[in-house]
C-alpha cells in the first residue's frame, strides 16, 4: 500500500465521519476522496473503481448541490 492510498483512505475516513456527523463539509471531502479513487482506478485499469468512483462522484456533487442551492429553506 502507498503512502497516496493510505491518504485517500484516510480522506474517505474524514468523509464517512463527518456524514455521520452530518457535518456538511463531508461533501468537500466526499468529493475529493472519489476524484483521488478515480485517478487511482485509471492509472491501474480497474474498472470496478472507475465505475464506483463514477457513481459515488455523481452522487456527491448531486448532494453537495442540494445543500447549497436546495436546503435554504431551513429544512
């Protein structure tokens, strides 16, 4: 394991954490832990995590969306 796998592992951490929290700077690092498991993915062809990456990206930015432009309502 490289030191760049155990950082983005430890930033998928922070991220999981802070859902938990429901802190919502866990879409920042939401964000960046599937862009750094993208790159990882594509520099060794694994489709699987480039797949999944695709997805959690998606998904991420769909959420980070929705709280800055949808949750102004005080909800």
């Amino acid at each position: 394991m490289t030191i760049l796998e155990i950082l983005i592992i430890a930033v998928t951490m922070v991220s999981v954490f802070l859902t938990g929290n429901k802190n919502n700077w866990t879409w920042f690092f939401a964000i960046l832990a599937n862009v750094m498991w993208l790159v990882i993915g594509l520099q060794r062809s694994i489709l699987v995590v480039i797949v999944c990456s695709c997805m959690y990206l998606i998904l991420s930015f769909r959420g980070a969306y929705l709280w800055m432009f949808k949750n102004k309502g005080g909800e």
